[in-house]
C-alpha cells in the first residue's frame, strides 16, 4: 500500500513539473522584425545644437534586425546595429516606435529614436561621445524611398 501511495505520489508530482515547466519558453531563433523589414527611408538630419544648423541628407535601412545609416556608416563608421520596434494603433491611425544605438570604432554611439507613420518618419538622434557627454543632436524627417518602377521617368 506504501508502496502505490509512493507511486502515485511521485507521478502526480511528475505531471504539476512537466505542466508549470511548459510555460517556460524555449530558445528561439531570432524575430526578424517584419514591421519595417527592407524598407528604406530617405531621411534629412538636421543640427539640433548652435545657431547655423546644418541639413545633412542620408538615408536609413532596415534590413533583417539592423539599422544602418548611409552617411554615418560613410563618414563616421557608425556600424548597422540591432533595432526594436513597436506598433501603436490610435483612433488617429497606426504608427511605428523604433530606437536603435549604434557604435563607432572610437567607441561613440548615436542613439536614433523615431516614429514611422504611414510613409513618414519623424524622430531624434543622439551622438554621445566616448565620455558619455552630447556630441550632436539631430531631428529627423523623411519619407520612404520609392521603388523605382523601370520604365518610370524620374521627376
């Protein structure tokens, strides 16, 4: 009798494990972020900082996980660097969150932080440098680069 009590035990103690360890996620293979995936925005980024603010045009790249700029990679070696982004719904339309920090081999970053909304992208860039202290400020604006339709003459 000690013995099926035992047994019993031990399997319904087997079967409460098994059924709270099913909660736990299991390792998965990255989420390519489909929000925003291939989608290439021609961007101005405009000196937030002094009196004459200079306008530089660039473009930013969602590709897979990553976030590149043009210029920056070009000029400042910014490398493309993991990017979250996050979709809101309003009475006023739906709208695309995204951040991203990306590093330079002199170990500085620039923080991006913006919003997509419909073909529109608005935001903010933070260039710190290694110290931590504010480099640059930049706003953002831009819209999605067309796809050029071959045959299609350029305005």
């Amino acid at each position: 009798m000690k013995n099926t009590f035992q047994k019993s035990m031990l399997a319904a103690l087997f079967l409460l494990a098994s059924m709270s360890l099913s909660h736990v996620s299991k390792a998965q293979a990255p989420v390519i972020d489909t929000l925003l995936n291939n989608k290439i925005y021609t961007i101005e980024l405009t000196e937030d900082m002094g009196k004459k603010n200079k306008v530089y045009p660039d473009e930013l790249n969602f590709k897979g996980d990553k976030l590149k700029s043009k210029k920056l990679s070009i000029d400042d070696h910014f490398k493309a660097a993991k990017f979250t982004a996050t979709q809101k719904t309003a009475q006023s339309g739906t709208s695309i969150d995204f951040e991203c920090t990306m590093k330079n081999d002199g170990n500085e970053e620039i923080i991006f932080s913006g919003t997509v909304t419909g073909k529109q992208i608005e935001g903010t860039a933070e260039w710190n440098k290694k110290d931590g202290s504010t480099r640059m400020m930049y706003n953002i604006t831009g819209a999605l680069k067309e796809k050029k339709v071959p045959g299609q003459k350029t305005k």
